[in-house]
C-alpha cells in the first residue's frame, strides 16, 4: 500500500492514516492479538483464518521440493510481487535446469503493460501482452506441460 501511496511523491493526512490503520491490523494479525469473529479488524477487511493460512505458506520452498518444470514470469512494474521477492525466487531456483524464469520489464502483475507511472493499478481492459502468451505458449510446448501437471506433486 505505501508504494501506491507514494506514487506521486506526497502522502496526504488520509492516506497516512489508512496506511498507520493498515499497519496496525497486520501487527494485530502476526502477534496473534486479532479476533476471529471481526473481518473490519483485519488488513483488507479478510477474516484471520484467511491470514493465518497465508502465514503457513512457504511458495518458494514448496517450489523448491518440486520435480517437475516450473515456469516463474514476473512483471518488472509489479505491485504485488517486488523486486526483493523475485531476488529470492530467482535465487532459490537458480540451479534448477527444469526452473524457467522470465522477467518483464514493461509489465504489471496481471501480465498487462503499465505505463512508467506504474505505482498506478493496471488498466482493467488491458490485455496481457503478446510476448508474455508466446512465451508462456513456447513453454508449454517444450516441456510438455500442462499435460504432465497432475504428475507434479509435493
């Protein structure tokens, strides 16, 4: 939420308190202080079962345990998925022969091209772009996959 907040340079009084409100839901979440029975208490307003589910996963060291081909694409104007967590994905699977990752500069995180204001959302009618299908396409016609995906299990 602060890098959007940020996105033009000032954070304004409500903007400051949402993201203060914000913070302190999440420290309520990940010090076990939150109540189930009131979503409003949680960040995003999701119910903490929600959170604490998310918190017992671990996507990059699932992925590592994986045998099967992975293929990992990530927008270089994700808001969602930042740099620093590409870093560790790239990292924990650098010496996978079977990992492909791609990156995309001009790409948000729903595969759409984002203008350099990218802080900004994504254009909701945009279309994922050409390149990331073609690729995601050559993928798939090189590893066989989605044919063999049932057979890549934990």
């Amino acid at each position: 939420m602060r890098r959007s907040i940020l996105a033009d340079g000032t954070i304004t009084e409500e903007e400051q308190r949402a993201q203060t409100a914000l913070e302190r839901k999440i420290t309520h979440v990940e010090r076990g202080e939150a109540s189930l029975s009131s979503p409003e208490q949680m960040p995003f307003d999701l119910p903490l079962a929600y959170w604490l589910s998310v918190k017992e996963v671990n996507a990059v060291g699932d992925a590592v345990k994986l045998t099967c081909a992975i293929l990992l694409l990530h927008g270089g104007r994700d808001n969602q998925v930042i740099d620093q967590d590409w870093a560790i994905w790239k990292a924990a699977l650098v010496r996978r022969a079977n990992a492909t990752l791609k990156r995309y500069e001009s790409l948000g995180h729903l595969g759409i091209a984002v203008d350099a204001g990218w802080l900004a959302n994504e254009i909701p009618n945009g279309h994922v772009d050409s390149v990331l299908i073609g690729d995601v396409a050559e993928w798939i016609t090189q590893t066989g996959t989605p044919s063999g995906i049932a057979e890549c299990a934990l």
